[in-house]
C-alpha cells in the first residue's frame, strides 16, 4: 500500500497561472453558475497554484517533497486519457477519449509506464542570489487529489484515486472532471535542498501544451518558496487510504444465507496471477529460528480481470478461529442472484498479519528447471482486498473498489464476520517482507528455477475461466550459504526484479 507523503506543504493566499485561475474562478463563480460551460471559452487544461507562497518542510535524514500545491483544472469537458499494454513484451500506448471513445494517441515518448504521464512539468529553482540549484521534470497523475473549482462543474468524478504502481499493470484509465482539479503532485524521491528562500518556475513541458493545447499564458506559475526544517517523521507514519464506495451493496450479513445453494449461469469473477515481483535472496532474520536459513522473498499479486466482483462473507464458527465461507454471484445488472459454500477463514495472528484469511486463494511454489516443485510456500491463505489496479480499462472494471487496505477487509480477531472483495480490474498483492512470503532455499543447489504463483489452486472458487491461472518467473540462484544472489530475467520489457 501506498504510503503517504512525508513533507507537509503549507500555501497562504490565492494564486493562478496566468490570469485565469482560482482567483478568477472565484470572480466569474455567480456567472458560471448561471451559464453553460459551453458558453464560457475556456482552454482544456491548465497549470493552477494555490499560492504564490509556498513553504516546504526539510526532512533530516530524508530531504524536501517538491510538493508546490500546483494543480491541473479541466475546462468544458473531461480529460480522460487509457493508458493499455498488449503484452507483457509490448510498450505501453496511451490514447485520449472523449464520450467514452478512443480520439487519438498521445506522442511516443510521453507516456512509457503506468505512472502517469511523464515528465509532465519541468521544474527550475533558483536560490537568494539566482543561481540555479534544480532543473528537473515532475510526472502527472491526472488522479490525483482534487475538487470542483466552479459551481457548474459535476457533483462527482467518476475516475479512480491515484495510479498505480505494480509493475504488472496492463491498462489504467486516468481523468480529470469537467471543471474539477488534480493535484499534480502524486509523490515521488525528494530532494536534498538547503533550508533558505527560492524561486521557482513550474511549466507544463511542450509535447503536452502542444497536445493539450493549452495556452501559455495557462501553461506555467512562478513561486516564492520556503524551506524549512520539519518534523522528524518516517516514510508511511501517516495513515493509510480510505475505502471509497463500492459497485456492489456491502454491508454483511447478519446470518448465513437462507435458501438453497446454487451456482447461476451468467458473469463470473476471472482471477489471474501476475508474474512474482520484488524477488530477493536473504537470510533469515538474526536471534530468530530462522537465522541459520536462506530464503527467497517476492510479492505476489492475483487480479480479477471480471466481469463480475469477487464477493465472500464470512460467518464464525461459535467459539472457533474459523468462519464458514461464502461466495456471491451478480447478473448483468449487480443483483445478487446465487451463494455457494466456498470453505473457510481462519484467524492469523502473526505480526504483519493479524486478520482473516481466506484458505486456498493462492499457491506459491518453487520449481526446478524441469518445472518440478521443490519448495511450496508456507503461505496459503489470504485476506482478500484490492490494493493494486491492474487494468482498469476490462469490462466492468470498477474505479473506486471498496476494499482498497487490510483495515476496510479483513477484521480483527473479535470479528462476528467479514466481507472480503475483489472488485473487477483490482489485484490483490502480498509483498515479500510479509511472513510466509518466502521459500527456504538454504539446501538448494544454484541454478535456474521458476517461482510459479497459482490462483484458486484449489478451484474453491468459483470463475469463468481456470485455464489462465498459473504465472511463472524465471531465476538463477548463485552465491553461498548466507550470501546467496538471485537473477531474475525480465519479463518481456518489464525489468522489475
């Protein structure tokens, strides 16, 4: 899960682009509220600040967030961009659409991963005396944080929170509301900066002004900026994302269900592992059992590529560590239509864990060159929610997912049930610093092996298609005991160990 910033960015005042920002929303605001927005000329996409006074807080042992409060408002229309893979060998393509329908591609170069779109702003910061200390690029996540700026603007974005990070993505929709803003900063290593007054110029680089047609004059902010020492604070000490609404009714039944038992024809959830990731080689940790082994460590993520959520309730068992669980099914049209009895929960209360997991979700074993197993995972049991958007641009995939960290998913251990979701395009990742998430490879001779994670092994679940859940990663083990390396081939162009 994605942690949150560390700096904290304070602005005073009002501040715009040009002479056309907030400050003159606020003035043409009674206007706008009484007129359509096609009669008001306005360019498609601007650069906003909310103040031409920033002050950025210096993090001993960490550095500066360049977090100037700036922000892209949309004008008559939404900004909506798809960004899709073909493969895993192909380069990610990123296309605009307007009313839902592909208009044209953006330049080769601009977008080349899931992040958002690349080197969307350029940076430069001068200090006291005008030299220059920073010239970089800032990406954009159109994402981002961000509100209505004018009466007439909608009630609501339909676009989703944020953009991904998993290197398995395979599409992501990106957007701005007509007349709605998105905070342009979405994250990103600081900078090492001396506390002291600066200078800053923040422009939109030309390949999106020419694209976007945004004008000059909405295209670029100067800012008088503060540097100062902060709180002493660590990565992710903030709290984590809330838990948006959900494409389907979510609160948990009181009972278990009534009625017989039956799987209904009609949409099915399609779970789909994704290649292992973040793979490393390490010895077990020092005054624990573990000490004297060597393991492998990876994440793993398993998405439901729809076209209906995975929903399942869980219910106690009385006075037992274990829920009974059950599966939902949908129609076309969300109505719950079916339920079957899809085994248990249990309750893990090992550190980094601590909630309830779903028995047999997934399987994770090591093979040999002969694609044999030699090593299974201990870990086999999942608390269900979805952290990661894998391809948001599949049939039904829902934006705003209902279980987005484990405190909205998996209850604690004076829990009566639960109600873990899968929603459709989301994954589910467990990374490799979480116990289990590992395999002892203390007595294993170097060499090339797979680590193959495996969806619904069990076939507990039930789905529209099993013949696509099975990944597998090649890698080379080398070294000795205790200094063991690990090799991991890219997959197709993506490079992620």
């Amino acid at each position: 899960m994605k942690a949150r910033k560390l700096g904290r960015t304070v602005v005073t005042g009002i501040a715009v682009a040009g002479a056309a920002g907030l400050v003159a929303l606020a003035a043409t605001g009674a206007s706008a509220a009484s007129s359509s927005p096609a009669s008001t000329a306005r360019p498609a996409l601007k650069l906003v600040a909310g103040s031409t006074d920033v002050t950025l807080e210096n993090v001993e042992g960490y550095g500066v967030d360049l977090d100037f409060g700036t922000h892209v408002v949309a004008g008559n229309a939404p900004i909506e961009v798809r960004a899709t893979r073909a493969s895993y060998s192909s380069p990610v393509v990123a296309t605009q659409y307007v009313n839902g329908k592909a208009t044209r591609q953006l330049p080769k170069g601009l977008v080349t991963d899931f992040s958002g779109l690349g080197k969307f702003l350029h940076i430069t910061l001068t200090d006291a005396s005008g030299k220059k200390v920073l010239d970089k690029d800032q990406a954009l996540c159109l994402n981002g944080e961000g509100s209505r700026t004018r009466p007439d603007a909608p009630a609501t974005s339909p676009y989703p929170d944020g953009c991904t990070a998993n290197p398995f993505t395979q599409g992501a929709v990106w957007g701005v509301q007509t007349g709605w803003s998105s905070r342009t900063y979405d994250g990103g290593d600081p900078v090492q900066l001396a506390n002291g007054k600066y200078k800053a110029t923040v422009t939109v680089n030309k390949g999106y002004r020419d694209f976007f047609k945004i004008p000059a004059a909405d295209a670029s902010v100067k800012l008088n900026v503060t540097i100062q020492k902060g709180e002493t604070c660590v990565r992710g000490c903030f709290g984590g994302k809330k838990a948006a609404a959900s494409s389907v009714a979510l609160k948990p039944h009181t009972a278990r269900p009534t009625g017989k038992a039956s799987v209904p024809k009609g949409p099915k959830p399609d779970l789909r592992p994704v290649p292992a990731w973040g793979i490393v080689a390490a010895p077990g940790d020092e005054g624990t059992p573990d000490a004297a082994k060597d393991f492998l460590q990876f994440s793993a993520t398993v998405w439901n590529a729809g076209p209906s959520p995975l929903v399942l309730d869980g219910f106690r068992q009385q006075g037992k560590d274990l829920m009974d669980a059950y599966q939902y099914f949908y129609d076309t049209h969300g109505k719950e239509v079916g339920y079957q009895n899809t085994g248990t929960l249990e309750w893990d209360g090992r550190p980094g864990h601590n909630h309830w997991h779903f028995t047999d979700f997934a399987r994770y074993s090591l093979l040999n060159s002969k694609q044999t197993e030699v090593v299974r995972s201990q870990k086999e049991a999942f608390c269900l929610a979805a952290t990661d958007a894998i391809d948001y641009t599949v049939k039904n995939a829902n934006w705003h997912p209902y279980n987005t960290d484990l405190h909205t998913a998996c209850g604690d251990h004076s829990s009566l049930s639960v109600r873990e979701v899968l929603d459709v395009g989301n994954g589910d990742t467990y990374e490799q610093s979480l116990p289990g998430q590992s395999f002892d490879i203390t007595n294993l001779a170097n060499g090339t092996y797979y680590v193959q994670v495996s969806a619904n092994p069990e076939n507990r679940l039930y789905e529209s298609n099993t013949k696509n859940n099975v990944a597998l990663r090649k890698v080379i083990l080398g070294g000795t005991k205790h200094d063991r390396t690990v090799q991991v081939p890219p997959v197709g162009v993506i490079t992620t160990p």
